[in-house]
C-alpha cells in the first residue's frame, strides 16, 4: 500500500481485492464490540445492539447509564458530544451476558437482565481506559490511561467477579511507561499482549498470562513498537504502529518471534479488527512533521502481505485540539460475520456515523 494514490470520495470503494458494499448507515451510533454475530453500539450513554443475520439490521436498545445532569445536554449534541469526549468509550461482554463499559469518570458494570449500568470504580487519573479486554477464564482488565507527564507508575486493573469489584493486578513501576493503550486476548497463544507507549523504553509489547502474574517483553525501545491496535491470528499478532515521529507500518510478529513489515500507512493508527480471513487497519489525521495526511483511510488485505486502500475520508474543519482527530472506529470483540463495522468521526460527511459493509 502506498499513499500516492488518488483519494477517493468519501465512503467510495476502490478497486481491490476486498469487496464492500455498503449496506447499512446510521448517524449518531458508535461502535463498542462485537460478541459473535451481535454488534454492540452507543448512542450517548445508551448502549444498543444490532443482530446482524437479521435482515432489518435495527439497532434495539440493551441499558443506559445516568450521567452527570450536564453530560446529558453535552451528549445531544454532535459536536459538544466530541468536545466533551461523551458516551462509552469501550465495552467488554461477559461470560453470562454481563456488561462492563467505560465512560468518563467511571468504569461501569451491568448486571445480565438489568436494564441500568451502575458504577463500579471512579477514574482517579485520567477520565478513561481505551479498551477493556474479558478474558476466556472469566476475569476483565483494563490498564491505566492518562497523560502522566511525571512517569508515575501505571496500574492494570482486573475484575474476578463480573466487574462488581476491580483490584490492581499489575503495576509498572514509576518510570517504566508512560501508559497502556490496549490489553488484547489471544486465543491462539492463550496469553495477553499488553501495548504501552509512548516514548523510548516506553514503547513496548508485552506477552503475559490471563492472570498476569508474570510479564516478558516482546518488543520495546522504538517508535515503530509503539502500537495500540492489534489482532491476533493463527500465525501470529498483526499490530500497526501510532507514531507521530515516523512512518507508519504494519507487523506481523510470529509465534516463533520473528518480527516482520507487511505493510505501509499514511498515518497514525489505534484500531485494528478481523472479518473471516482479512484484516483491518485504519488510520487518524494526527498531523506532525512525518504524518501530514488530512485524510483518514480503511486498508484491508485478505494475505496479509497485500494491503490496499478500501476507503478515505477527509477530515472536517473544526480544531483537532478541541473536537478530536478525525478517525475510523472498529469494534473490539469476535466477530464471526462477515460484516466490517466502523465509526467515522471528524469527517467530512460522515461525522460521528456507523456504517456497515459487507465484505467478500
């Protein structure tokens, strides 16, 4: 993939090896994860969900959460909705049909038949993790996200017990990161990859247990390390880097260890996922030195090894500082569809949209 090309027009598929046909647009909804054929979305601080083998494709609503009296003027509309970084963020399905989702200010849990998320543990740095990971043996965890300019230490947390209670797992010690962008369970190698960033030594991948009783590094010490997407596979873990400093890949990390570029990016990326047999990378209008594209793209290859550009959009005129980069939102989740779900924000025509398409 290279970044030459000519960018199509917003939501256009270009010619490639992976098809997609829009089927589906729904503005105001985000994508939050899938669990098998059951894609879960948020509309403020409504959570829904979609049954995707039904042909009405309709999202019902599935629990709420009651935020602060003013988030619920700020979530109603778009761009207060963006300043205020409003809504889940991330959401985790568990075992029994349980939820765990975050929020600003709050980790939050629902009950299986409730219809109310109630709060479990407040935010003390930060206002959110970025994702949070439910692992096969029942527990979920979530790592510390904020800015922490002094290197402080950096907490993992984890919930034995269906996200009523949440304990600290693991801690990095003050200095060793600056904080975790994603923890993400593989089911091949039966572990953990924990990403950290941002800077030097701060930038690694870490392999660890479901009980994270012990961490060993795979990666560290460079910028092209420096990662928050990632997706497991058979052969090994894709991961694509979020760098402002330089260019930005495609790995592959192989069970034996071997580290392999299988792809180029036109810019930073944090989101990554699986349909069948392809994957998935998008990128984000993070400008800097290196990465000057005002463009936002989707690349897909079903090989691994040849990337294309399926979709761009050009990112809208309001200020990054204050409504967000523009970026493309993937669920996290297994999805056993064939159907890629996104989140387009800070866009051009399809700000704060979900769309669907199918892929072959």
């Amino acid at each position: 993939m290279t970044t030459s090309h000519t960018i199509p027009a917003a939501g256009r598929a270009m010619a490639t090896t992976i098809s997609l046909d829009r089927l589906a647009t729904y503005r105001g909804i985000r994508v939050l994860t899938w669990h098998g054929d059951v894609l879960y979305g948020c509309r403020g601080y409504q959570v829904l969900q979609l049954q995707a083998d039904k042909q009405d494709q309709q999202w019902k609503p599935v629990a709420h959460f009651r935020p602060p009296w003013w988030r619920k003027l700020t979530s109603r509309n778009r761009l207060t909705y963006r300043l205020m970084r409003d809504g889940f963020h991330a959401l985790a399905v568990l075992d029994d049909g349980g939820l765990v989702g975050a929020v600003p200010g709050a980790i939050l849990t629902r009950a299986r038949g409730d219809d109310e998320f109630q709060v479990t543990h407040r935010i003390q740095r930060g206002t959110r993790p970025l994702h949070i990971t439910a692992t096969p043996s029942g527990r979920t965890c979530w790592g510390e996200y904020f800015d922490n300019p002094e290197r402080a230490e950096v907490h993992i947390y984890v919930s034995e017990d269906r996200g009523a209670s949440w304990h600290v797992a693991y801690t990095f010690s003050a200095g060793a990161i600056r904080h975790v962008h994603n923890i993400v369970n593989d089911p091949w190698r039966k572990c953990l990859w924990i990403l950290t960033g941002d800077e030097g030594p701060e930038c690694k991948v870490l392999r660890a247990p479901e009980d994270l009783k012990s961490i060993e590094t795979a990666l560290e010490g460079q910028q092209q390390f420096r990662a928050a997407a990632a997706v497991p596979a058979e052969e090994g873990l894709y991961f694509s880097t979020d760098t402002p400093y330089e260019p930005n890949h495609i790995y592959r990390l192989a069970s034996t260890g071997t580290l392999e570029c299988v792809g180029d990016l036109n810019s930073s990326s944090i989101y990554g996922c699986r349909v069948r047999d392809a994957l998935f990378f998008s990128t984000m209008a993070e400008p800097s030195a290196v990465n000057d594209n005002t463009h936002v793209i989707i690349a897909g290859s079903k090989n691994a090894h040849d990337w294309n550009v399926l979709l761009s959009w050009k990112k809208d005129l309001w200020p990054m500082r204050f409504f967000q980069y523009g970026n493309i939102i993937f669920p996290d989740g297994q999805n056993n569809t064939h159907l890629l779900a996104a989140t387009t924000i800070g866009v051009v025509e399809d700000d704060l949209t979900t769309c669907l398409w199918a892929t072959r």
